[in-house]
C-alpha cells in the first residue's frame, strides 16, 4: 500500500564529477524498479543539484535538497528558497536533518517553518526527527520524536500533511555503524504512526510514508524494511558507493 521510498543522502561529499557519475550509476542500475516497484531520490549537496538532476533526468531517479530556507526571496546571504530548489530539478527537501539541528544549532521553531515553505513552494518535505543517545538513556526518546513531529508539522492541515515524509534517524545511529535494531526502528515507526493518527487521521497516518535511516547498509536493509511500519530508507555513507545503494534498494522490493 506505501510504496518504498528509498533516499541517498550525500551530505557533504564529492565533487562535480563524482556526483554526476553516482547518479548516472544509481539510475542505470535501478532501471525498471524505480519509479515502478520503489521510490528513488538522490539528495546531493546544492551545487551538484542542478548537474544530477541533468543526469538523472531520464530516468525516474528523482532529487532533493539537503536543507532549504523559509523565505521565498531576500536579503538572506547563503539561504536557499523553495522556488529555487524547484528551478534547478528538485522535488525533495530534507527539514531539519539532526546535523542541522545539532551541529548547525537549528531550532524545532525553524524546523517547522522550512516544512511549510516547502509544501508552499511545491516541494515535498522530508521531516527528519529522532533522539541523541543521553535523551534515550534518559526515557526521552518519544518525548524527542513527538517534539520533533508536533513542532515540524506545526500548522499543517491534512491537504498539506499528506506531502510530507517522515524520516526516523536516531542520532546515536547516524554515521556510527550503530544501527538501531529493526525491532527498536518498527518501535519508534509505530509510535510515529499513531501520533499521526491522533494529529491527523488513521487515514492519513496509514498513508504517511516513515522512513528509517541511520548506518543503513546492504546488511541490513531487508531486515529493516520487514518491518511493518518502516517504508523507506535514508541512507547517509553507504549511498555514496553506487554498489551498496543499489542493492538497498535491490533489498526494498
Ligand atoms: P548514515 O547517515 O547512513 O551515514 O548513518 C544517515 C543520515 O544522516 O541521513
């Protein structure tokens, strides 16, 4: 009923080149699944986007932004709009990514305002949400994910909900090869999708895509996406070797 959704985050790697080639690698070796049996996006840093997009474009590869800014235009040096990511072949955007929040220092405030320009701006959001390792050991762990969730969402109608994707990326996960369990992931799903039920509707929940990501790798994924609530993968390292991200994707379908 949800389709997988599988995404490659490259944060801050690579170069012209290399991105070019990854995302012409990824598109030829997923040819006749995605699109088809399994959602595909490939999420380079912002001066690629508009080469990737290029190179992905006949293919149903599809691409999104790191990050994105709230306004639609102005004096905001270094900020990136909505109408711009759209310019240059966007149709996703991560919000609130946890390297955003933490290292970067972005607020849940902030958070919530990107995931409404984006949706505005015709862009799909990917809200990212999930607890550092001291909130877990803490008992904090839904306490985080429902701030995240509620703060992220803040304001959005039903219409507007239904474009979003919920990412669950446990911060102690990401980039440790510390993956949460595919039993500690389908827990977290779960209580993502009944938050949604009560914000929203069943419906909607039930349509809602959650994606897991954190040391996702071909090892895995199966596992991962066996679980009922977990329909999709954010991948960070291993997206960037063509091999590894096919076969998660191979691993979804
Ligand atoms: P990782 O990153 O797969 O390298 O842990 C995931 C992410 O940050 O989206």
């Amino acid at each position: 009923m949800r389709k997988p959704f599988i995404s490659g985050n490259w944060k801050m790697v690579g170069d012209s080149q290399s991105s070019v080639a990854l995302a012409k690698a990824v598109a030829e070796g997923s040819a006749g699944i995605a699109g088809e049996r399994v959602d595909v996006a490939v999420i380079p840093p912002f001066v690629y986007l508009q080469a990737v997009a290029k190179a992905v474009s006949s293919s149903a590869i599809a691409v999104g932004a790191q990050d994105v800014y709230f306004e639609a235009k102005g004096a905001f040096t270094g900020e990136i709009s909505p109408a711009m990511l759209k310019d240059v072949g966007c149709t996703y955007a991560l919000c609130g990514h946890s390297e955003r929040r933490h290292v970067i220092g972005e607020s849940d405030e902030l958070v919530g305002k990107k995931v409404t320009a984006a949706i505005n701006g015709g862009l799909l959001p990917i809200l990212c949400v999930g607890e550092l390792l001291a909130e877990r050991d803490a008992g904090k762990m839904e306490q985080v994910v429902e701030r995240h969730l509620r703060t992220g969402l803040a304001g959005l109608d039903a219409e507007k909900m239904s474009a979003v994707t919920i990412a669950y990326e446990p911060v102690w996960a990401i980039g440790t090869g510390r993956t949460a369990t595919p039993q500690q992931a389908q827990e977290v799903h779960q209580f993502v999708r009944g938050l949604l039920a009560k914000m929203y509707s069943k419906d909607l929940a039930q349509e809602t895509r959650i994606l897991y990501g954190g040391s996702v790798k071909p090892d895995n994924a199966r596992e991962l996406m066996a679980q009922a609530d977990v329909d999709g993968l954010l991948v960070g390292g291993a997206s960037l070797k063509a091999d590894d991200f096919l076969k998660i994707i191979q691993a979804s379908v």
